[in-house]
C-alpha cells in the first residue's frame, strides 16, 4: 500500500490536500482535506473533509478508516481546531462509520449545486 498527497488549492483559496491511497499501483481510495477555513468565532482555521470514497473492488480492506484518520491528522498538524464532512442521509451506514473517530451530529447541510 503505498499514500500520496497533492497539495491542491491557491494562495488566494483554502487550501488543501488531496490524499490516495495506491494498492499495488491502482488508486484504491482517496479523499479531499480542505483547510485554512475561517470564521470570525474563533482564531484557529477549521478543516472540511470531502468525497471519502473507497474503490468497490478494495472494500473492506480497512482503506476507508485509514484515509480518514491521515486526513484527521492532517487538519490536526494545520492547527485546525474543528473538522467538519457530510455524507448523504441514503447511506445512514456512514454515520455509523464516522462516529468511530469522534464525529458527532451537529444538524443537517443542505447543498445547491451550481451549474
């Protein structure tokens, strides 16, 4: 198993990484880390987490545990001090998943796509 990372993002935008990992060559999963997000609430950026998506054929392998906790520990060594992810309500099962590393429940995102 072999992790890459490609920095992503400009100086004028949040910044980020996005992280993959290869399986004998062939990306097996991988997952976006934004940071450098900002509120006026607090002096510490915030992290969001986004399009966690592990390959079919290389589930149940433990891919999707370990790209999540390299991305925590990413948004831990920017400083960050909250990260933030959504995942669609049609796979409840995710929740569930999340919850194993801390993630809570704060409320519901809705998203307007635009084209």
């Amino acid at each position: 198993m072999e992790i890459k990372r490609k920095k992503i993002g400009s100086f004028f935008n949040p910044y980020g990484v996005r992280i993959a990992i290869l399986d004998k060559k062939e990306e097996a999963a991988h997952a976006y880390v934004y940071y450098g997000l900002h509120n006026d609430l607090h002096e510490k950026p915030f992290a969001f987490l986004e399009d966690v998506f592990v390959e079919e054929k290389f589930r149940k392998r433990g891919y999707g545990v370990i790209i999540v906790r390299i991305a925590i520990n990413e948004a831990r060594k920017k400083g960050c001090y909250k990260m933030i992810l959504t995942f669609r309500h049609s796979k409840e099962w995710l929740g569930y998943f999340y919850q194993q590393f801390g993630f809570e429940s704060q409320g519901n995102e809705m998203r307007l796509n635009l084209k």
